[in-house]
C-alpha cells in the first residue's frame, strides 16, 4: 500500500480543509438565509481529539497543508489549543469572517498559525450591513490589521463579486488592499447556497473581473502552481492580485484538496455528492490503520471534475457553510 492519497486521475490530495463548525455570526445573503440554519447537532461535531487524530492519519497519507474553515471557525470553542495541537503537524492557515480577529490574531499566531484569508466583499459599510445583515464591516477591518500586527503574513482578502450588488467596487477593493499590504483573492461565485438562487447571470467572471482591474493596473501572470487562484503581479509586483475562476476556469486537473466536514464526512470536492463517514468509523473503534483504508478508498472515488458546467448538474445537498469554504 503506498501511502499517498490517490485518485484514478493521477492527482495526490496534499491539502485538507477542515471545517470546525458550521456556524457563522455573520448571514451573507448569498451564504444563508437571515434566520441561519439548522446547525449540526453538538455530539455530532468532531471533537478536538478527533479532529487531531484524523489529521494525523492524513498527515500519513501525504497530506502537507491544513486550512482550518467554516462555517466560521474563529467561534469555536478552544479553537487556540487545537491550533496548537495542529500546527507541528502540518503548515496550518485558516478562513475567516474577521470577525475575532483582534482578540484571536495574536494568540493564533503564537499557537503556531501561519496565514489567514479574510473574507470582505465590500469597502462600504451600509453595504456590508446589507450584504451580511450585521453591522460589523469596522471590526473585520480592524481584525485584518490585527493578522498582519500578529505576523500571519501574507494577510489575504476574499472577494466575491455580484453583479448589480458589489461588482462596481474591484478596482477600489484592489488598491485599498495594495495600500496596506493585502493580497486580495477575487473568488467567482458558485452554486452553493442553500436557497439555491445562484443565477450564471449574476456571477461577476474572473475575464470580467481583469478587464475591470486591467484598466487601471499592469498584470502580470505569476507562478499558479496548485493553489486554484491564478496570481497576477501587479504593477511589475512584488504586490499581487488572485482570480479564483472557480465556475468559467476550473482548475479540477490539478486540485490537490479534500475537505473533512465539521461532523467529520470526508468529501473530494465541494461538489460531491457523496461522503465518506469518518466520524461513525472513528467513533466504532477504527484502528489509523482502518480511517487510512477508508480515506483512501474515498479519496479514489473522486471525480474529474466538479461538473457546474454540465446541463446535468446538481448542487450539493449540503451548503457552503456546512461544507467548509
Ligand atoms: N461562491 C464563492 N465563494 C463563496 N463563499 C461563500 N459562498 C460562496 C459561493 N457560493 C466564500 C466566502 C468566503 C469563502 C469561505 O468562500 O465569501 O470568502
Ligand atoms: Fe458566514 Fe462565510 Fe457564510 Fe458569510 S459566507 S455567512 S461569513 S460562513
């Protein structure tokens, strides 16, 4: 048995996301409706021992890099020892609303976080409020700050564009994020969201987006390697800008990532539809022996591609939020 994690495409998964819970204080429109949703019941969560070991057996099969996701992971409890237990394992960075950061940058770093991504779709706070339905878009820009005062360096911003909502703010957003320092990711919308209003129409496509940027800056193409954005220098760098074309330019050929769900279903893609249950062979006694057979029986299921182009395609059943972003 080689211990690698491969699929019958000839890729090696190297990157685990995890998601700690699928919680959020925040309630993006596009993410959940205002009143949230019905969360995964307490006992099913994985706890912290866990989620250690999992990564452990992972971390035999080849896994390198850990991105520890939502929902949104700063709202979970103890989320700095885990940190801690985490990070001599593998290179460990996290997504997030922001929200927290200014309490958590610090000890996070300290507990052995390398990077953050923060999510922030507007530079305007009545927008902000609108789009996430919270008041909070101050504190997300004081939790950026607060990452690049705790050293998570590079500090990244996630953006996503909809037409008619934000889609005239991409130049702004750029050189607000070039002015202090962030590297900002634009992220193309995808068919993720439970009420299942995602329209082609509304997404803002990563072509649209470097017309937009190419106008007033010079772009560049920087090394892509396996990350799925495609990185630009800009200005002749060394500031960057990332497109995640997720939708329009798929970059399934060379995805190196899985994702382990917050009540521990070990999934290929974001848009599979089908989960391999960790947690119920975990909690039945599996030996590390067993999870890794049965990480890499999933792992060989993984398909081509995620399909979102196909005329057959379905969206998951489970949202982005109780997936991990
Ligand atoms: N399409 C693209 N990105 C999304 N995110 C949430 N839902 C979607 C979607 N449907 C983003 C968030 C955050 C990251 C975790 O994923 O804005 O930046
Ligand atoms: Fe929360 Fe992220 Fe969903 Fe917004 S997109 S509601 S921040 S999980």
């Amino acid at each position: 048995m080689t211990a690698a994690l491969l699929d019958t495409f000839g890729r090696a998964a190297t990157d685990l996301r995890v998601s700690l819970t699928d919680k959020c204080n925040l309630r993006c429109t596009y993410c959940m409706p205002a009143e949230g949703l019905p969360w995964l019941p307490a006992p099913e969560l994985l706890t912290d021992d866990e989620i250690v070991r999992l990564v452990e057996v992972a971390v035999s099969l080849g896994v390198r890099t850990v991105r520890l996701t939502g929902g949104e992971p700063l709202v979970r409890p103890g989320l700095t020892g885990l940190v801690a237990r985490l990070a001599p394992l593998v290179e460990l960075s996290l997504t997030t609303n922001g929200l927290g950061l200014t309490r958590l940058a610090q000890p996070l770093a300290a507990a052995g976080l390398r990077r953050v991504n923060v999510s922030l779709d507007t530079l305007r706070p009545q927008r902000f409020l609108d789009l996430t339905r919270r008041d909070r878009w101050s504190e997300v820009v004081e939790g950026l700050a607060a990452a690049v005062a705790a050293g998570l360096a590079p500090v990244k911003v996630n953006t996503v564009l909809m037409r008619g909502v934000n889609d005239d703010e991409a130049l702004e957003l750029l050189d607000w994020c070039l002015e202090r320092g962030y590297e900002l990711r634009f992220i193309e919308q995808m068919p993720l969201d439970p009420q299942h209003s995602w329209d082609r129409a509304v997404m803002v496509t990563a072509e649209e987006i470097l017309e937009q940027l190419s106008a007033h800056h010079t772009l560049t193409p920087a090394e892509r390697g396996h990350a799925p954005a495609e990185v630009w220098l800009v200005d002749g760098g060394p500031a960057r800008v990332g497109v995640v074309g997720s939708v329009t330019r798929p970059f399934c050929g060379s995805c190196d990532r899985i994702r382990l769900t917050a009540d521990g279903q070990l999934r290929t893609c974001l848009f599979a539809r089908e989960e391999s249950d960790l947690r119920s062979a975990l909690r039945a006694g599996a030996t590390d022996a067993e999870l890794a057979v049965r990480m890499q029986a999933a792992v060989r299921g993984k398909k081509a591609g995620h399909g979102i182009n196909d005329p057959d395609f379905l969206q998951p059943s489970r949202p982005m939020s109780a997936i991990g972003g």
